[in-house]
DNA sequence: TTTTTGTATTCTGCATGCAAAATGGAATAC
DNA sequence: GTATTCCATTTTGCATGCAGAATACAAAAA
C-alpha cells in the first residue's frame, strides 16, 4: 500500500508539555503566587509523572518568564516587578498598536462581528459594575485584536507577555473615571476596526494602552525613575 | 557571626544553560543548518554531559523558537519559514521604533558615543564594499539601541527575535541601491539620537525597518498573500 | 533568651536504565 | 525492477538512582 495514515490527531501529548501548560495556568490564573516554591516531589504526585518532565517544563517556564530558576534551589514562581511589568506593558502597547494595523488590513467581517460581539459582552459588564466580568471580556477583546492580526509571532509575543501581566491584578481599584474613558476608548477602537482605519486604530491603541499603562504606574506608585515605559 | 559572604560570582552554571548558550551560537551562527536533526548521542559526546540537560536545553531552545520537537523523533534545528520571516521582521520593526524612542530619553552621552563609533565603523565597511563587515557593524548599532532604550524586556524578546532572523543570511544579495539608502537612513537615525528627537527616530526606524522587511519580501518573492508583515 | 553549631532530612542536579517508537536494511513478494 | 514485510539497531521519552547542596531543627554556647 502507498497511502499515508494521518499522524493520529493527538494520541497523546508529551508530558513535559501537558506539565508546562497546567503549571502555567496555575500562576497566570493565580492559584500559585509570585515567590511560590515548586516543589518537585509534590507536584509529581500532583501531576501523575516523573520528575524529568516535571524539570523540564520548569526550564519551559523560565524561559517564558513565569518562573525563576534558582541554583541548586529549585523553582519558583517568578515575582512580579513593578518595573518589568511597566516595561512589559509598554512593549504589549507597540505590539498590539501595530496588531490593530494588520487586524484592519485582514480580519474578515465575521472576525470583526466576533469582536463586536464581545463588546457589547463588556459594555453590559460595565454597565452592571462588574469589574471582573469586565476584565475578562476586555481581555478577550485584546487578545482577539492581536489574533486576527494574522501575524502568528505577533500573536504568540503577546500573549506571552499577557501571561506575565494579568498576574498583577492591577485592575482591582481601577478607577471609575479611568474606567469610564477606557470604554470610550473601546467604542472608538470598535468604530475604527468597523472602517478599517488602520491609521486610526494604530493611534487609538496606542494612546488606550499608554493610559492603561499610565493608570498602572500611578498604582505602583511610579518606582522607576528612568522612562523606559 | 552575621555577616553574610556574597553568593560565589559564578562558581558553575548550569548544565542545560551551557548547552543551551552553545547550540544557540551554533543555530544562529549557521554551523548547525535549519532542518539538521540534533542527535543527542553525539552532542552528549560532544559538550560531555548526560542527556538530561541537553534534552532541556532543547525545551528552552524550542520555546525560543529556534528548535523544532518532533514527536518521538527527536529535535531539528527549526526551518526557516519565509511568512515567519517577515511576520518576525514587522515586529522587531515595531519594538525597534518603541526603542529608539526610549533610547532618545534615556541613552547617556557615553552611551551615544559607543553607537557613534559604530556608525562610523560601519561607513568605513560600506566604503570598501564589504558586505559581511557591514552587516556586523549594522547588527551591532541595531542592538546598542534596543539595549539603551534600557527597556530589559524590549531588549530581551528583541534579541530573541533577531537570532531568528539572523540565520536567514537574506543580506547575501543586497542591492547596491538599497545598501546606499540604508546608509542614508542610518545618517539620518544617528542625527535624530543626537539630537533627542524621539518622534523623529521613532518615524525614522520604523520606515527604515519597513524597507529592510521590503527588500527581504522581494528576495523571497512574496510567498505571503495577507499583508502581516 | 538569643545566637551558634552540629546533624538528620530533604531536595536538587545530573547520570543512567528501560520500554516503546522509529529507522535501516535484507529478504521476500509482486 | 519496485514494493512489502520482517527483524536488528538506534533513538527517544520517561522513570529512577545517586552524590552533593540546602534546609530544618535540636543541642550547646553566649
């Protein structure tokens, strides 16, 4: 026979990976906190595996950012500093500006009316007074922006860098002006996807993200001296 | 007694960032060609260690994107996709305009000096028509200023970026044309850092970037139909 | 009491072992 | 000649083993 058995959809997943994606969702959902200590022996039992792939998915997650590898120490949940998280910040405001460009150029309708669809999700959460409702359905809209950019790197960056972020929970005493002007902003952005103002948008995130950033600066209380965000 | 001894500069690194540091140099440098498969018999051989850090090393390595796991069969030195290419090309465009603008507020003078010499350095290449000397010097003004923008986590995910990039060698066939206006632009940068005009070398390294992606497409004959890049 | 020292235990970093999967041919069938 | 089957060898993925570093904590000293 000459034909070819499709390589099995996924039988199964290496455990390094399975490993890397529940430790990931851990910190950036927040269950394990900044300064955590992975403890290889109980996150084995935890896990079902072996310490192998357990280490190995550590390194995974060191790379990312999200975890810190100290010598002959073990693991743990990387800190958030508030000068990287500013840093971070402003790099997600360049990337998702130049995302809003190329989502402008090759999202199709049904991609926007998605868009649209979780805007309205969040102006009902907003009107409510949910903030976490909010917060998650803002986060699905920027997350869905920088997706149908149709840049994959663009895309993985980001939500790397998003990982890192969302464990901040800066959000918590989000003012009500700010939040107030960050719906505006939102209606705008929604405006300019619609008419595939590439300009606009680019200008429009960036200014969203900058006050984002600003409001979370203003939260810390502005640690850093040098503008490096 | 209470003092505490300062922990050892660096008695011994790890084993999997040994390995990793070095099949890094050997992916990007070109010694170790896309696609080559990474045996771990030899390279254990090689860097005298056991498989298990290689074997992380090629989890970090893989998350860095320069390597490739391939299910049950080991890892390859990541292909050079053209789409990837320009997709990763737009971004570092972007993340380079954010760090000329941050390298306009916060370089020293001194700092400014070292991409000065650069500079020049780079012009003397250009006047012999040395190509791979150029390239170099071109390289290293590139990451001066991402790293004087001193925004860590730009600098970090940019030199990322760039390790990608570097193994594609599309520079082999740049036209004299396009070499002289790059030099043109570069005068045009380093007058605009001199000067501490943010906006303007904010402009000025995202066209400059934007040709360099356009003259990569041309070369690669612009496999891509959506315009991410 | 508070600090220091000694020691048992735990934990990490790396090497090695083992089963399953993949690979490379040689022999066979078409 | 080309394609298929079989088997030996290699290679991978993961588990386990072992030495040394770190930690915890009790006893001794200040």
């Amino acid at each position: 026979m000459e034909y070819m058995q499709q390589p099995t959809p996924v039988l199964r997943r290496p455990l390094h990976e399975e490993a890397a994606d529940r430790i990931r969702d851990l910190i950036v959902q927040g269950q394990l906190a900044p300064g955590t200590r992975l403890n290889e022996r109980l996150l084995t039992a935890q896990f079902g595996l072996s310490r192998t792939p357990l280490r190995e998915a550590f390194k995974v997650l060191a790379t990312e950012g999200l975890v810190e590898l100290l010598p002959n120490r073990g693991a743990i949940v990387s800190q958030i500093d508030a000068e990287r998280l500013a840093q971070t910040l402003a790099v997600m405001g360049a990337l998702e500006a130049l995302a809003g460009e190329f989502a402008c150029l090759n999202a199709t309708e049904a991609q926007l009316n998605e868009i649209r669809a979780l805007h309205y999700e969040m102006l009902a959460h907003h009107a409510r007074g949910d903030l976490a409702g909010y917060f998650k359905f803002n986060q699905a809209i920027h997350l869905k922006i920088v997706k149908y950019s149709g840049n994959a790197v663009l895309h993985t960056t980001y939500r790397q860098m998003n990982g890192y972020v969302r464990r901040a929970r800066y959000m918590a005493n989000l003012s009500r002006e700010r939040w107030d002007a960050a719906i505006g902003e939102h209606n705008e952005i929604l405006a300019a996807l619609g008419a595939r103002d590439a300009k606009r948008i680019k200008a429009l995130l960036s200014d969203h993200l900058a006050h984002k950033l600003a409001s979370v600066l203003a939260e810390l209380g502005r640690p850093q001296a040098k503008q490096v965000a």
